[in-house]
C-alpha cells in the first residue's frame, strides 16, 4: 500500500505519530517492547477536533523523572535491542541518521557529540521508532508526500533565539520542494524533517490511486490544521502495468443440486461477466455420496458484491463462503502476437528480464476455425530445419 503525507499544515514527529493513531494504529505493543529494552515509557492518545477535522494527540511521556543524556549512538543501541520487524529497525536507523547529521552540521560538531535536549530524547526515540512501527502496522510499502511549507519567524532555544526555519529543519529541507505559507511559527521540525528526508519516496502535488482512510494528527500547539495522512491504493490497471501485489475476493459454494445444463449455464454466465476475472469447477463426491464440486470465483474487491449476486443468481446456493487474498501479478499490457502469418490481439509481459507475447485463446481459436485447423496445429506448427 502507498501512503501519502500532506503536509502542508507541516509536519513533526507528534503529529505523524497522531495521524497514525487515528488510522488505528495500536502502539500498546510497542510501548511493552520498549519497556523490556529498558525505555519505560507511556504513549497517550487522545481524539481531538479543530477546525482541520478530527484527528488524534499523542502525548509521551517517560515514567523516570529525569532522562540520561543519549547521543545518536544510544538510541540506535535502544532500536537495536527492541523487538521489531527489520524493516522497522532500518527506517528508525535511517531517519535517527539523517536527524543526527543534520544537528552536527547545524552545531559544527561531530555526530557522535549530538544530543537531542531540545525535544528530549524519549520524545525523539518514540516518535522515530514509532512512526516506522506504524508503517509497518498498515503494510506501507511507498510513501509519497505534497511540498513541505515554507515558514519564518524565530524561537527560543538552548542555544539563544534562532531563526525558522531551525537550523537543523533547513538543512533537512535542502533539495525538497516547499511552498510559501506566510507562517511565522515553526510548522517543520527537525524530527518531522528527519522523517520525510528519511521516509518520503517522492514528493508530488496529490496522491494519485484509489483514496483509502485518513488520518489527522495534530501537535501540542493549538494550530487549527494538522498533518493529514492517507491510505492510497493503486488502480488494477496500475498493478497490472507495473506488476506486484494487489488484492482479490474468492467467492465458493459447493454445489450437488444443479443439472449438468444448469451448471454450464451458471459458469458460462459468471465467466462472461466483466466483474469475474477467473471461474473454476472442482468436481468431486459430496455429502451422501453424491456427484459434486467447488465452483470456485475470483474477483476484486471492487466488484465483490456483484459476483456475490450473479453466484447466488445462477446456482442458487443457500451459502458462499468470501476471503480476501493477496496475488502477485507480472508487468502485463495488450500486446500483438504474429502466428501462423497472422496479427493476433495479445498479453505481453514480463519474467525475470525477459518479454513474453502470448496470443489470446479466443483469437487463435477463430483463426483456426477459419483454417479448419484445431488450436494445438498452430502451437506446435514449427519450420523445417534449414528454412
């Protein structure tokens, strides 16, 4: 699944952790995991509702009253040690990377010399790993993100008053499209700069797919808008363009009351409906011994409830049972196919480096007609050696 980040209101690692919360993600286990790696912590929730809608807080907070001084090395130390899927430990480590690069080049020190007593290093450690354990929670495999916005102004920090964008934030933010938002408060902070540095794969102008949730997290200041963060899916014909993995319902009753003439109609119907891609019949010996089988449907997810409808239409059945399953498809597209002399509509794609055309049965079936030829003779149909 992709997931695109608007972060036009800004964007810091609070309010990513928030949006996540509010698309259900559950850092309860996280929480437990930390605390057995030696960081006790406690990571609250909270629905909020501001002008941009309703979204959730987090807050976090650690159960010592005072916190060690940790240096980059520390916390990495911390996400090596907690329970995590790998891909969650490599993005934390590469998103604590790029802020602890960012703040030696903002402080013209050496990394391992960078602490992190702005936000607090619990702050920071939660919000990182936390982010990239929900990613991991939703099945996020590309995250995209709008131009981040451009703000002024100027804080107060350990080091006196500094201009905004933040010294680490600006050197973050090099080489990422922004946008003037007339903003004088810091909308990036380094940790939000961090994760988008980190984790974006491409900056566009919107998503573009099949909007799924949304998610608004909103920071600790009273900011009317927040980060607004959305499930985006791709079109099948996307999928089928590019390859990979998409989602599909199997729908299958078994059957031992229809008439041979009632189940060919029943399978020739559902096959010739644009909402099936695939029927099968799986003959078999049911109940009391009767002549039986699985008719077995496949369809997308999109297009369940009208299969459901033509299955139960055509066979009558008092039951259907519906999973959901992931397909991995190849890079397909229309392609041409020259048989036997013959221009012939058909699939081309591809496998391991190589493409393949395959010409579609329907095509070679008329063209055989027109021969008076069965299908195999223009398969096996070969030159003579030497021609």
């Amino acid at each position: 699944m992709e997931m695109y980040w608007d972060c036009a209101n800004g964007i810091s690692g609070d309010m990513t952790l928030a949006a996540l919360a509010h698309l259900g993600v559950d850092f309860a286990p996280l929480v437990e995991r930390l605390a057995r790696a030696g960081v006790a912590c406690v990571v609250e929730c909270r629905e909020e509702d501001r002008a941009g809608g309703p979204g959730f807080c987090v807050d976090v907070r650690w159960k010592e009253e005072e916190q060690p001084l940790r240096h980059p090395a520390d916390i990495a130390a911390i996400f090596q040690r907690v329970d995590v899927a790998e891909r969650v430990r490599v993005r934390a480590l590469a998103v604590l990377d790029a802020l602890a690069q960012a703040e030696a080049y903002a402080h013209r020190i050496p990394v391992e010399q960078v602490h992190f007593h702005e936000v607090g290093a619990v702050d920071t450690l939660v919000d990182i790993l936390g982010v990239c354990w929900g990613l991991e929670e939703l099945g996020v495999e590309r995250v995209t993100a709008s131009p981040l916005p451009w703000f002024g102004g100027s804080i107060e920090c350990a080091h006196g008053r500094i201009p905004l964008p933040a010294p680490a934030t600006a050197r973050l933010m090099q080489g990422k499209p922004v946008r003037p938002s007339g903003a004088q408060t810091e909308l990036v902070t380094p940790t939000g700069a961090a994760l988008a540095h980190a984790l974006v794969d491409d900056f566009c102008e919107g998503p573009q797919g099949r909007l799924g949730r949304l998610g608004t997290g909103y920071g600790s200041r009273p900011a009317p808008a927040g980060l607004r963060i959305w499930e985006v899916r791709e079109t099948p014909a996307e999928v089928q363009a590019r390859g990979g993995r998409e989602e599909v319902c199997q729908l299958e009753c078994h059957l031992d009351h229809l008439s041979g003439e009632e189940l060919g109609r029943a399978i020739e119907s559902l096959a010739a409906s644009p909402a099936v891609l695939d029927v099968l019949w799986l003959a078999g010996t049911g109940k009391k011994n009767r002549p039986s089988g699985a008719l077995r449907v496949l369809c997308l997810p999109a297009a369940q409830e009208e299969a459901l409808c033509l299955l139960f239409r055509h066979t009558h059945s008092l039951g259907v049972r519906m999973q959901r399953l992931e397909r991995a498809v190849l890079p397909r597209a229309a392609g041409v196919a020259l048989c036997d002399g013959e221009r012939m509509p058909a699939k081309r794609y591809e496998l391991e480096g190589r493409t393949y055309v395959r010409a579609e049965a329907d095509a070679l079936g008329r063209h055989a007609d027109e021969r008076g030829l069965g299908m195999p003779a223009l398969r096996f149909a070969m030159p003579e050696e030497g021609k």
